[in-house]
C-alpha cells in the first residue's frame, strides 16, 4: 500500500498501558511525532520498577540503578525532553573497587582513547597479580575474537571456567559486574546477554563505559518530565488506573476496560510488566506465541536497604563492591543530594529472601560494621524488597525473548523483557519503548 503521512489532527486512539520507563518512552515519542497518546498506569507513582517512593517524609528510589555511558537510548531520549545530561548525572570514568577479606580488587579506566582506556585498566588494576591479569586479557580476546556473539549459549560460570578463570578472579571481577548487570547468579546467567553488555559497557567510545551517578532521584529524571511533555503534545496520562480486559472485534482491539474508564482504542501498546503482560493476553484468548513464550519466564528479586548515617560519612568514589558477605554493593547517595545515605544492595535469589526484616537489616548493618568500624550507628533504615524486580536472566534466555512490536490485532509489546539483547536495565526498556512507537508510527503512516 502507498505510503502517506498521517493527519495529526485525527491522532488514532492509541493507549499506552505501563508507565514504567518502556511506557514513558513509547508515550514521549508517539507524542514527539504528533500523536496524542493515552497512558494508563496502575500505580499512583509513574516509573514502574524504577521509581521514587516517599517513607517517613523522605524521598527515596525503589532501588539504586545506575546509569552508564552506553545508555544511548536512554541518554537519547532525555535529549528529546530537552534534558541536559550536566543537570541529572555525574560523569565520572569507571572505577570499581571490590573489598574481599584479603584485600582490595581496583579497576580504574584511564582518560585514553578506547581500547587503550580498557588496556591501561587492567594493566595497572589493583590486587590482581600479573598471571590473573594475563588470565582475564586471554578471556577478553576470546570475546573480541568471537565478536561478543556465543552459540549456544551457556552460563556464565561455564564459560568463565572453560576459560580458566580462577575462584578468586571470578570473586573480584566477573561476578560482581554480572550480578550487577544481570540480576542472575553465575552458574544460572546467560553468558550471552552477559558479552552484549560487556560489549557495549567496554568497546567502541571510551565514554560508554563512564559511570553516570544520578543527580535527582528516579522520578525526576524521566517520569516527570516525561508526562508534562506527554501533556504538553495534548496526551493524557493517568495513574491508579489498572488496565483489566481488552475486547477484540474484527480481529483487531477495539476497547479496554480499566477500573475507571471503558476506553475505544485502535492500537494498544502493553508497557506492563511480563506477568501481567501474560496475564491480559490469556483472558483477552488471544493466540500468539508470546504466551508461550511469556510462560517460561521467571523471576529475581533486589533487596535495598538505605541506611541514613551522619552527613559527614561517605564512601570513596561513591561505590564499594563486597564479596563474602550477603551485601555485594554499597552506593553513596550524595551525588543525589542525601549525603550520609548510604544504599547497600543484595541482587538475585539467595536465603535472605527468607528473612524477616529486622534479621536482614541487622544482618546488613553488621557486615557493614565490619567493613567500616569506625562509623557510627545509622540514625534511620529503610528496607525494600522488590521480589519481583527483574526477570531471571538465564541461560538461552534470549532464545524465548519475544520481539517488542504487533503481535497481531493491532496490540503492541514494549518491556525490558523483550527481545532487546539487554537484561533487565533502564536501557533495555527505554530501548523497547521507542523501538515499539517507532514501529507504530511507521504502521500508521503506511496505512
């Protein structure tokens, strides 16, 4: 069929339904070409899995995400809300250090152009000998020489062990950046997904493997901005509104039902998370194979708990990796404006998902005692589970990944769990959400 533009002024009914960030993205650029997109989010906070919450009058994020430099996507989109990038993030060049009770694992780029940044890194990284740094730069030839692609796909203690790395690098090294990234223990995470993210955190730019810090707390640097810019263009966007059927006639959506509105819709983007995603699709009976797909997957919690000491405390370069202990990150919140709140992060499945909260907490607490004697005790904690806060990242995953777009009926998909080569990342669902809208605009104009 020819191709003609579209008439803006008749903007199809077109509901965006997750306002996590896979929905804020979609919404923000079907509103930046023209359209007056409809988003519908179930909770009373936007950003999803990835948002601020308030407790005891103090402003926090569900959990600590941090941003990094090859989050194009992402970085593009805040340009598209007029954002500057100086104004939500500290740039800063990587630096890891990881404590063990032995001594201290550092990793450092240097101001060099790419790939000397990651050369001069290794070459001068601290607490690794000269036979453990030969060991992982064989690995990284390996995975420049397979161009960062693996089939089939294994997990990553296999295929770290097929290469020789040793316990202790593992420790130091490789495990905390995959728990990191993908949320998934060694020995079940998918290696794949693992070298797509050491591919684009690690090559090209020597700025795509900077640490950005967040300046703001989550809310204010997308969903806020998104939804007034989403308003601006004439779309709506409303929360405490839970999508709970959709009606199919004609073989294409033709309504949805929340718990406020029964609303007409032409197209309808499903930004919910994969569970929900399922959920719909199953009542709605429609046939796909994204059900099937959708049934194998599973899921990982993050616990985070924020501990307020005196403003005077800090952590050097803002982040501390531990090992041997059930904290595995500690992130000073000072670059947010919080000084003396520090995140300590517990990733993945482990026993202390069995732990009721005052146990855990002081179990934290302790380990951080431990690490830092001299710090008083924290004046205030706030413990937050998310038992469901990424998709388990195993093995093959990308195998059953569906494609974010139409999967027929005029229903769109877009989520970090979709087939973005990314675990479960900020990027990953910003890149879902303009790849989907790009999809549907093109759809439209086609018409």
């Amino acid at each position: 069929m020819k191709k003609k533009s579209a008439d803006k002024n008749v903007s199809p009914d077109i509901v965006v339904a997750g306002g996590g960030w896979a929905g804020l993205a979609a919404a923000v650029k079907l509103t930046s070409a023209g359209y007056k997109p409809r988003l519908i989010e179930a909770s009373p906070t936007l950003g999803g899995r990835a948002r601020s919450i308030t407790i005891d009058n103090k402003q926090l994020d569900n959990g600590q995400h941090i941003f990094l430099g090859g989050y194009k996507n992402t970085l593009e989109l805040l340009h598209l809300l007029q954002l500057r990038e100086s104004d939500l993030f500290l740039r800063k060049p990587l630096k890891l250090t990881v404590r063990n009770q032995s001594n201290n694992f550092q990793i450092k780029a240097a101001r060099l152009p790419s790939p000397f940044h990651m050369v001069f890194a290794l070459a001068f990284a601290k607490g690794l000998n000269i036979n453990d740094k030969w060991i992982i730069s064989q690995c990284w030839l390996k995975m420049l020489a397979c161009r960062f692609k693996l089939e089939p796909d294994i997990t990553v203690l296999d295929y770290l062990t097929q290469h020789k790395q040793s316990d202790y690098i593992i420790k130091v090294f490789w495990e905390p950046l995959c728990l990191g990234a993908l949320n998934t223990l060694t020995n079940l995470a998918s290696m794949q997904v693992f070298l797509t993210v050491l591919q684009k955190s690690f090559t090209g730019s020597n700025r795509n493997s900077n640490i950005l810090l967040a300046k703001k707390c989550l809310g204010d640097i997308l969903p806020i901005p998104a939804t007034n810019y989403i308003r601006s263009g004439n779309g709506i966007v409303t929360t405490n509104e839970r999508l709970k059927n959709i009606s199919i006639q004609d073989n294409a959506v033709h309504k949805i039902e929340t718990n406020k509105n029964n609303l007409k819709v032409q197209h309808l983007i499903l930004a919910t998370p994969f569970q929900q995603t399922l959920s719909l699709l199953l009542s709605a009976h429609i046939e796909t194979e994204v059900i099937t797909q959708l049934q194998k997957y599973s899921q990982e919690p993050i616990v985070t708990l924020y501990l307020q000491y005196p403003a005077v405390i800090q952590i050097k370069d803002d982040m501390l990796g531990l090992t041997d202990t059930l904290t595995q990150w500690l992130i000073d919140r000072k670059s947010c404006g919080q000084p003396g709140l520090i995140a300590a992060i517990v990733s993945a499945r482990g026993p202390h998902m069995n732990m009721d909260k005052t146990t855990l907490t002081q179990a934290i607490i302790s380990e951080i005692k431990t690490q830092f004697p001299q710090w008083p005790d924290p004046e205030a904690s706030y413990l937050i589970r998310e038992k469901n806060a990424t998709f388990a990242c195993f093995n093959e995953i990308n195998h059953q990944r569906p494609k974010s777009g139409n999967i027929g009926h005029n229903i769109w998909l877009a989520g970090d769990y979709l087939d973005t080569s990314l675990p479960a990342t900020i990027e990953g669902a910003v890149s879902s959400g303009l790849e989907c809208a790009t999809k549907l605009i093109q759809a439209i104009e086609e018409y």
